[in-house]
C-alpha cells in the first residue's frame, strides 16, 4: 500500500474530503517521525512499536568488488511489531 493509497482508503472510509485525509495523513507520518527522531519513540498499542537503535561502527564488505571498508556508527529507524499485528498476519 502506498501513501497515496492509504489516503483513498481513510477518504472512501470516513466524512473526510481527499484534501483532509492527505493532510491527517501528512500530520500523522510527520508526528511518527518527530517521535522516532526525538528518541522517545511512538508505540501503538495492538500495532507496535517504532523506535531508534543504535547501530555499532563495523567493518563492510563490497559484494561487487570485495573491498573491505569502515561503516560508521549510526541510528536507524525500527519497528516492533504488537502481538495484535503479529497474530493477523500470521493467519
């Protein structure tokens, strides 16, 4: 499902025009990514969770060219799915 999908479907699903589902939609993704950026992370319940993890300097290979380099530190977005989540897709 793409963005532009999910804002069809809260249209098609609610009294909201397009324009106001692409802005509630706008407004929600942007208030997931402060919450991920600012650390304190976003958990919807029966959903999951998404956080910040810090991942380690490490050593990397080019699958291409098999030349070894240095990978620095970082943080990158993560996502713990809730046991709702995990249950229906499991079906």
């Amino acid at each position: 499902m793409k963005k532009t999908d999910l804002v069809l479907n809260l249209s098609n699903n609610s009294n909201l025009s397009k324009t106001d589902a692409k802005a509630a939609v706008e407004i929600i993704l942007e208030s997931l990514t402060q919450g991920i950026v600012s650390g304190a992370g976003v958990e919807v319940r029966g959903f999951g969770g998404f956080y910040k993890k810090h991942r380690k300097a490490r050593l990397g290979i080019n699958p291409k060219t098999s030349e070894r380099t240095q990978v620095g530190e970082k943080f990158v977005p993560f996502f713990k799915s809730g046991k709702s989540l995990r249950e229906a897709v499991d079906k």
